[in-house]
C-alpha cells in the first residue's frame, strides 16, 4: 500500500484544480483589463476636469493679454503708456487720480509731443452739437482729444468717424450743486491727464458750441500764459455769503472766490486740482446746503495758490442779462449772423497775455437742439469750419 502522500504540489494541485485555475487566470485577466480600462477613463476624464479647471481659472490669476507674446512689444510700449488707446479701465477715482498726479521728472520727451487741446464734456445724455463740433474738429486729428462724462449708463451713439466715438470716461452719477459735481470734473480732468501730450483743458457742457474754427481757438489756448477760470470776490449771499466760518483757518473769507464752473485749465493746474484732497475735503463737508461746490471750489483753490497762473476770466460766454437762476437759452430763431458776431466781440475788453485784446470768447452757452440746424447752414460762411 501506498501511503497517501499528498504532495504540496499536489496539495496546490488539489487546492487549485487545473480547470478552475484557468478560469480564473482568465477572469483576473478581464478583471485586471476592465479595472485598466476603468483607470484610463477616470484618468483620462480626471485629466480633463483639470485642464478646463486650470484653463479657466489660469486666465483669472494670469491674465492672457497680460503674458501672450506680442504683448510684450504692444502693451508696455511707450504709445500706450503716453496715451491710452482705450477710455475704459477698472480704476477707482482714487486710483485714477493718483495716477493722473504723476509727472515726470525728466524734461525731455522720448516721443514727439504734439501739444494737444483736451476737449471734456459734461452731459446727463445727448450731445445735440456733436455735428457742428464734427466739422470743427474734422482735419485737426492729432491737435485734440474729446472726453465726455455722462450717466454711467447712457450709451452715446454716434458715427464711427465722429470724433465723439469711444470717447466716454468711465462715469458716475452727478447731482447738479453738489460735490458731485466736483467729482466728475476732477474725473474728466484725470482721464484727459492720462494722455501725456494734453496740455489745456476745457470744461464744456451739452449746449455749449464753438464761436471761432479750430485753429484759432487752438492757438489762443496753447500760446496763453494764463489758465481761464472766472475767479471774482462777491460781496453778496451768491458770493460771501455761501462761506462756511467752520472752513476757517485753512480757507478765509478773504480768500474766498465765486466763478462759472466752465473753466480752461493749462497741465500744470490741472494736475493741481487733480491731486489736491485737502481743499476738496473741506468743500465736500462744509460747502453745502446752498453752497454749490463747483462755482466756488477750482475759483477759490486757483486763488489760494496759483493766482499769477490764472487771467481770472472765463473763455465761454454766458447771458446772465436776464436775471434768474439761470441764463439765457438760445435756439433757432436767435440763431442769426449777427448774433454770432456779438458773441464774438460783445464790447467787453480783456487782457491776453497781458495785452488787451477784444477777443476774449472761444465758445458759448447756453444753446437749444433746435438751434443745431442754423448753426450748421452757417458753419462755413459765419463761423467759418
Ligand atoms: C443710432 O443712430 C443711428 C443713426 O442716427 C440710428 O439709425 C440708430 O437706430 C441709432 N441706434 C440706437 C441704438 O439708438
Ligand atoms: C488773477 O487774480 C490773481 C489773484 O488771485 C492775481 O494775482 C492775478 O494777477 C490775476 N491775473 C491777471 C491776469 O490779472
Ligand atoms: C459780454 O458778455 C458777457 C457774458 O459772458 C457779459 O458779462 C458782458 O456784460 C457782455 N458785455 C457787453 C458789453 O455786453
Ligand atoms: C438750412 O439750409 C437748408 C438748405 O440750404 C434750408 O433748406 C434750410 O431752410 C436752412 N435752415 C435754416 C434754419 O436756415
């Protein structure tokens, strides 16, 4: 008799029987490839989730324009640092302001500076002049910018070729006679001031137009030694009596000025009031209720500080003739060659560079839509654009 002697071969043999062990085999192989496959697909879609999620969120913490190639020659070239293509940006005023502030230290320019006219409209909505202010502009493109401050969202539609098209500064809301007011002027003042080559800067409103051609008005701004904001002393409750004691010591009574909100400012004043936060705040708190801020505030500041700078007298006629709060309006019947002349010599004399002179308006409010059409029959005979 044989002893039953199991082998472990055997054993393992036994334990693992020859067919099933090649079942198995099999299986673990499917099982092995399913659980292959399974990893590729969960790979391969995991991998996916990653690419869009870094794809998406890269683009948040490094912005395309910002490292793609070609921006390196286009974005920090010195066109675009000297004079932004684009009027939109995602500046806070108090950003915007501190970069309008920066002046550089050296004298020469890297570029040619072509001295530029800043023309800055303040508007709740429509420009019903900017046909006529078209045909002033049209020909002298690089001699002037255009801005225009309105309600923040009030989409101006003109035509491509104005010179109003993409000219609107990023904008808030404005409440007539209050600091507001101020805002938005200083908001003009530093969008136009991020163009280096700007060098006078003129406030206008919606029923402003233009008394003389371009480069009349061109040449009477870029060659004054003075800045052109009414600045006047009035001993009356429109003039003193809007003076707040609680402004005492640093802004007196004596220093007090009253003058049209319509001002022409030259670069350096206009980086002035840009920049000064210390005047401001004390119109912002105590120049109110009845105070009107805008009439008072650049009048007074000019006065405190650069009063050689200024001719103390506004470029821009007004009919304040008729009394009231508010001048006189003019539309299409007023509008005559005539009356265009008186605007332009009205018999006031003035000083211009510290000679007198009888040309002493450029532009003129206030002026109705309706006087758009005869003011465009007569642009090339009367007011000769
Ligand atoms: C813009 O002006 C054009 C031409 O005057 C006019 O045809 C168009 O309807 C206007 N678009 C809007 C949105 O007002
Ligand atoms: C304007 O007024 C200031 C005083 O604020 C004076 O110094 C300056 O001479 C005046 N400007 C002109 C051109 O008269
Ligand atoms: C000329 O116009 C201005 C308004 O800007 C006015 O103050 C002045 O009195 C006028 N002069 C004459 C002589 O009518
Ligand atoms: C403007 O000129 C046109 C064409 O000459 C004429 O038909 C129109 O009546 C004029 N309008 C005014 C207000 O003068």
């Amino acid at each position: 008799m044989k002893p039953i002697l199991k082998t472990r071969a055997e054993e393992d043999v036994d334990y693992f029987p020859s067919s099933p062990k090649k079942d198995r085999s099999l299986m673990k192989a499917v099982s092995t490839l399913v659980i292959f496959m399974a990893g590729i697909v969960l790979g391969l879609s995991i991998s996916a989730h990653f690419t869009r999620y870094f794809s998406t969120h890269s683009d948040l913490f490094f912005p395309k324009a910002m490292y793609s190639a070609n921006c390196d020659k286009e974005c920090s070239s010195i066109d675009r640092f000297v004079k932004p293509v684009h009027l939109t940006h995602g500046m806070s005023d108090e950003e915007l302001f501190w970069r309008a502030s920066l002046v550089p230290k050296k004298e020469e320019y890297p570029f040619e500076r072509v001295p530029k006219v800043a023309f800055m409209f303040m508007t709740r909505g429509p420009l019903p002049f900017s046909l006529l202010w078209d045909r002033f502009f049209k020909g002298r493109e690089g001699l002037f910018s255009v801005y225009v401050h309105s309600l923040p969202d009030y989409k101006m539609n003109v035509s491509e070729d104005s010179a109003f098209f993409g000219r609107q500064i990023p904008s808030e809301e404005v409440e007539w006679g209050t600091v507001s007011l101020v805002d938005a002027e200083k908001r003009l003042l530093a969008n136009a001031l991020l163009d280096f080559s700007n060098e006078r800067f003129v406030l206008l409103s919606e029923s402003c137009i233009p008394v003389f051609n371009f480069p009349t008005v061109y040449e009477y701004l870029i060659n004054s030694a003075h800045s052109f904001v009414q600045s006047y002393d009035e001993d009356s409750p429109h003039g003193r009596g809007r003076y707040s004691h609680r402004m005492r010591p640093y802004i007196t009574l004596t220093q007090w000025r009253k003058g049209s909100e319509w001002f022409e400012l030259n670069r350096e004043l206009a980086i002035e009031v840009v920049s000064d936060s210390k005047y401001y705040s004390l119109f912002r708190k105590y120049c109110k209720p009845s105070c009107y801020p805008d009439e008072h505030y650049i009048p007074t500041y000019l006065n405190m500080f650069h009063g050689g700078l200024n001719a103390n007298r506004s470029v821009t006629w007004v009919d304040w003739s008729r009394g009231g709060p508010h001048p006189a309006t003019y539309g299409r019947e007023s509008i005559t060659k005539g009356f265009i002349q008186s605007i332009r010599n009205n018999g006031t004399a003035c000083t211009y560079n510290n000679k007198p002179t009888s040309l002493c308006y450029l532009f003129a409010r206030k002026f109705a839509p309706s006087a758009l059409e005869p003011l465009l029959n007569m642009s090339s005979t009367v007011l000769d654009f």
